[in-house]
C-alpha cells in the first residue's frame, strides 16, 4: 500500500510564496511617513502582509489603526505625530503660534484641539501632546493645514490661533500672548477683520479690542 502524501506543507509553503510575491508588487512610498490602515488596504496590503512588515521592521506600529513607515525619506517633523495619534486633532495655540513665526517659546508639548467628547486612548510618549477640549464652534472655525512630512496636518489659521490664545491667555501665560499679538501684527498678510470677527463669535472681542488699542 502507497503512503500517503501529505500536501499541507507545500500548500503552506506556496502560500508563503504568494504572499510574499504580493509584498514585492506593492510598495509604500518612501516620502510618505504616515499611514493608516486603510490607506495600507488600499496601497494593496493585507492585514497578514501589514504585520509581518511590523515583524520584520518596516513598518513601526503607533496605535491600532497607525503606523510609521521604517524606511521615510524625507524632511522631519514632530507634528506629524498629531496627525498620527490623533487625526481629527487641530495644531492649535502656542504649537500653531511657533509654526507661524509668533513665538520664540517653545512648548514642551504639542497643543492638539480636539472635540470635548473625543477619547484619546493612546498618546506617544515622545513627543508629548497635550489635548485641548473644544466645544463645536471653536474646535470648526478657522481650521486650515500646513504639511509636515509631505502629509497635510490641520491647523488653524493666524487669526484663529491669536484669538484662541488670547481667550486663554491666563493658561498660556500674559507674556507669551502679549509676543504673539506683537509678532502677528507685524505681518503684512494679517486681517485684522478676520480676527474681529474670529474674535466676537468666540467671545473675546472686548479684551483684542483693548489689545489692538495698545499695540496699534
């Protein structure tokens, strides 16, 4: 009587073949630093391929739906980390004051404006990010971007950060608010009726009107 052949480890072996013949047909951008699950799906990764990347170093998992790419070639930025762990997140006060050229201070945390129901269970440890709660109409206006890592990263506009930092001026400090205002008014590109009218549907009007009739 003939034995029987046992195919299992062939199939298994074809399969790791394939698998890794899909792997070679598809490539993640070199200067692309961030993605999400869904954009590896649609670059033509499985979930099985996503981690035997992380396994073998390619790619570096953050959280449950992001990872870094190993290999990024490319300009670096820590902001590209708010994109990261927190998508929906908006670069505000003093991170957004430094990225306009508003401040000299730099913060030890990266200012993330998120809804004041988001849950954010995972945050780096490096770089540090701190949550600012927004309600709808604060967290909505003024919301622009500006690209880090050749990824576009919300922030907001010049108008809204001075508003934003002026309304919680006793959080940031009196010093720093007081540069920032200086800083943005010697901008040529300033509207100073954008930031009126930023101003009075955030509530803030009175006090930059008094700043403006100081520093103007």
């Amino acid at each position: 009587m003939q034995g029987i052949i046992d195919l299992s480890n062939f199939n298994n072996i074809l399969d790791l073949q394939k698998r890794e013949k899909a792997m070679k047909t598809h490539n993640i951008p070199d200067n692309k630093k961030i993605l999400s699950m869904s954009e590896l799906n649609e670059l033509g990764f499985s979930a099985y391929m996503v981690r035997n990347m992380v396994a073998h170093g390619q790619l570096i998992k953050l959280n449950k739906f992001t990872y870094e790419n190993a290999n990024y070639d490319g300009e670096e930025s820590d902001y590209i980390y708010a994109y990261a762990y927190v998508p929906d997140g908006v670069i505000c006060l003093l991170s957004a004051a430094v990225i306009y050229g508003f401040s000299t201070y730099r913060p030890d945390s990266i200012d993330v404006a998120v809804t004041q129901k988001r849950n954010v269970s995972t945050l780096p440890d490096w770089p540090s990010i701190k949550l600012w709660y927004f309600e709808n109409t604060r967290l909505e206006t003024g919301v622009t971007a500006v690209e880090a890592c050749n990824q576009n990263v919300k922030i907001y506009d010049m108008e809204k950060t001075v508003v934003d930092i002026v309304y919680y001026r006793n959080k940031v400090g009196i010093e720093e608010t007081k540069e920032v205002l200086v800083n943005y008014l010697k901008r040529p590109e300033r509207d100073i009726n954008k930031l009126c009218r930023y101003a009075e549907a955030l509530r803030c009007k009175d006090i930059i009107d008094t700043y403006l009739e100081v520093l103007l």
